[in-house]
C-alpha cells in the first residue's frame, strides 16, 4: 500500500515536471532579423536587436503567447532565409523579407506589414545617377539572397552582372565599399538606405526613385495557416491599435512620413 502510493506520488512529480517544461519552462521563440540595418533590425552593444522588424516581431510573439524574455533572436541574412525556417531554426523572420511568387513556394508569409520600393543609394558628392537607367554602367553592391540585385541582373543582363556587380552577405557590408568607393552604388530598399543615410548624414545620397514594390511578410512554415491566420490577426490588430505607428515613427526618423498607413493584408 506504502509502495504504491510513493510510486503514485513519483508518477505525478515526473508528470508534473514533464507538463512544466512543455508548458514552455524553458521554451523559446525564436525569430530571425537582420543585424545589420539600422532602423530595422541592428544589433545593439547590449546584443539585443532594435528596429521597425524587431517592434513588429515583439508585438506579435505577444498575441501568440511570448513575452519578450522568452525571445530568442538570431540572425538571418538575405540568403539563409528560407532555409532557416524550412529546417525550423527559427519559427518566423521579420527581416525585410519581400512577399514574392517564388518564396511562396518554399515559405508562407503572413503580412504584408509595410511596403516600400527598391531604390539606390550614392556618394553625396556623386550626382551622375539620377534613376535606375544610370546604373547601366556603375559597379553597384547588393546581398546574395536578395531579390534587388536579382532585379537588376533582370534588367541589366548576365554580363552586367559579370562587370558590375559585387554581392555581399549584407547590406551592412555594402557600405564601406560605397564609402571607400569600391562601387558607386548599394541597391535595394529605400527603407533599408534611408536608415544607413540617416546614421552617417551628409555622407550619403538616397537618389529617391523607387522602381519596386516590396512588401514585407511575416516568413512562416509553408501550409502553417493556423500561425499565418493568428500573426494576421496579430498584425491587424497593430494596424488598429496605433501601435503600427508609434513603431514607424520611433524607427524610421525623416523617412516616417512615408508610411501614413498601413498596407492591406494579404490573407491566403
Ligand atoms: N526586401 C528585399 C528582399 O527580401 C531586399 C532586402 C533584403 O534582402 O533583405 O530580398
């Protein structure tokens, strides 16, 4: 009987352990930025990310149950996107991730929760590119991965590409090589070169032509709908909450004024 009854009360302890650590004792939620984009996801000295992505992402691991201690925020570059959640290293990225045909295939997106445009960012003092026509000719930087040098391989050609273009991990990593000119120009959106010129003013010449529209989506699993339908949720309520604008006004300085509203969501 005494047996029995130590046996029941170690049963319940090992169950009650076991519910514990599933209950998310431990637990993390782990979401993919960029490190390297001031205004949108960039690390910071205390090794926590700030930005627009990053304000997003912590409003919306809220309404799925996730305080913010129970973040856990790595890294994605352009390339690894993808991948990262199709081998489930990471539950969603928010990182300038532009809602296309082609991901949709290997990813689903929630979103979109801000449109901007490709665009191209100069020298100050270098005023020969006036829209993407002028970079027919000019070696421009762009990250591996993205779909801004792919845009303009698209228009320019494969021997462009050859004779023009470098590719980065990064865009973080394009701008050295503007400023030490090494290339003329860094390519992609303007969201993402209005935040480098804002961090060095003076140095640098947002040329202010969008000829794209991205927009940028939560990545989930693919065929994840349950997720995809409650981060919609989520995202609208943000929209609705006033929340959608404190976060760009606190994030993109000047360039604010080009997100008035939110954009319309894609539900699928
Ligand atoms: N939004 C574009 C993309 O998803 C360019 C920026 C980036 O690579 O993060 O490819």
């Amino acid at each position: 009987m005494r047996v029995r009854r130590i046996g029941a009360l170690l049963l319940t302890a090992a169950a009650l352990a076991a519910s514990l650590t599933a209950c998310g004792g431990d637990d993390k939620f782990v979401i993919g930025v960029k490190f390297d984009q001031p205004g949108l996801g960039l690390k910071g000295t205390d090794g926590k990310p700030t930005g627009f992505d990053v304000d997003v992402a912590k409003y919306i691991a809220k309404e799925l149950g996730y305080s913010e201690d129970k973040i856990e925020w790595k890294e994605t570059v352009s390339a690894n996107r993808e991948p990262f959640i199709q081998q489930g290293q990471v539950d969603m990225v928010l990182a300038t991730y532009s809602i296309t045909d082609a991901r949709k295939e290997l990813v689903s997106f929630a979103g979109p929760y801000l449109v901007t445009g490709q665009d191209i960012l100069t020298r100050a003092d270098d005023t020969t590119i006036a829209d993407v026509e002028g970079l027919s000719a000019k070696k421009v930087c762009g990250a591996q991965g993205s779909s801004s040098p792919k845009r303009l391989v698209d228009k320019f050609g494969e021997p462009w590409k050859g004779q023009y273009l470098t590719e980065q991990q990064g865009y973080g990593a394009c701008l050295p090589l503007l400023e030490q000119s090494q290339v003329d120009a860094i390519s992609t959106d303007a969201t993402i070169l209005a935040g480098f010129a804002a961090q060095q003013p003076g140095k640098f010449r947002l040329v202010g032509k969008p000829f794209s529209e991205e927009k940028y989506g939560v990545g989930l699993k693919k065929d994840d709908k349950e997720t995809r339908d409650k981060v919609n949720a989520a995202i609208e309520k943000m929209f609705g909450d006033g929340s959608w604008k404190k976060a760009v006004d606190a994030n993109f300085g000047e360039f604010a004024t080009a997100f008035a509203t939110p954009p319309a969501l894609e539900k699928y």
